[in-house]
C-alpha cells in the first residue's frame, strides 16, 4: 500500500458520533447530486459500528465506509432513516465509501473493503452487495463485484442517477480472492 501523502497513515478506525459532521461534510463534496443528511450516517454509525470506519489524516477525515448487515436486492434509500437492521439479514451492504482526493489510489479503499467482507464472513452471510454509482464499477469489478439484473432493482435504483447498477460478491466463490 502506497503512502498517502502527508498525515495519512492508512490507518482506518471505527467510526465514531462525533465523526459525523466531517463524515458528511467529506461525503457531501463527493456525492454533491446524492446528498444526505448528518443524521443519517449518525444512524449508520449507531446500528452498525464495525462497518462504518473513518481514515484520518492529519485530524481531517479522508475516507470513509459506511455499511451494516441488510437484504439483498433491497437498497438502502438516499438519505433515509433505516430505523433497524433486519433480524434475517442475507447480505452486508456497502451503502457508502468515499476517498477524499488525497487517500485515492493509496490501497486504503481496497483495504477497508477487505475488512467489510472479513466482517460478512464472520457473520456468516453469504453476500456483500452495493450500489455502484458514477463510473465506479470497474473499481468494485476489480475486487470481484458483479452487476446483477433482477426484476424490480431498476425501479430501486432509479434515485442513484442514471448509470447506477447493483452489484453483490458471493462470498466464498470460486475465484474471488477476498481482497486484504
């Protein structure tokens, strides 16, 4: 893993409440057509505080990935409240990690993308799913993502932009190295 630059360790960490703001204020100059609200990602951080991770550099959040335990071909909403996490979950669902300029192409993403699958795995569920928006696929594709086109999903993912896509990693396939 290459270094960062200046401050950025690649030291990723859980997140915390009092992250949220700069959580949203890094998120919000990613996603600028997709925003969403502080108390969002503060529901996110509550409900599942393994899968939701911050990267600092010099006490600035960089990165970070916001995920929790869900259904498959079920996306999260933007900006919406989830309330609970599903008592069945069948997947865990990147809802999402963004890099800030400085932490992009460091290896930090495809590291804190290993420790999410390494968190499904241990929760023995047999997917990670995502939504992937704005030429991210070919990212998620290098780590053994895959579209999945299923009756329903358009209409889900209508909120995402044009060019959204759903996508799952079957854990435990043959060929998908989880990435470390």
């Amino acid at each position: 893993m290459r270094e960062a630059g200046a401050g950025v360790t690649n030291a990723w960490r859980m997140a915390r409440l009092d992250d949220v703001a700069r959580i949203a204020r890094l998120s919000n100059s990613i996603h600028i057509l997709f925003p969403e609200r502080e108390e969002v990602f503060a529901e996110k951080v509550r409900l599942s505080p393994e899968g939701c991770q911050v990267l600092e550099a010099d006490d600035r959040i960089v990165g970070y990935i916001l995920s929790h335990r869900w259904r498959r071909q079920s996306p999260a909403a933007l900006d919406s409240l989830l309330g609970e996490l599903p008592a069945k979950a069948d997947c865990w669902y990147i809802h999402d990690l963004g890099m800030g300029a400085g932490a992009r192409g460091t290896g930090a993403a495809t590291e804190i993308v290993g420790r999410i699958i390494r968190a499904a795995e241990r929760e023995r569920l047999p997917v990670v799913a995502l939504v992937a928006i704005a030429g991210a696929i070919g990212f998620w594709r290098k780590l053994g993502f895959q579209v999945v086109v299923a009756k329903g999903l358009a209409a889900k993912l209508r909120e995402y932009g044009e060019n959204a896509v759903y996508m799952e990693l079957t854990l435990g396939a043959a060929g998908v190295a989880s990435p470390s």
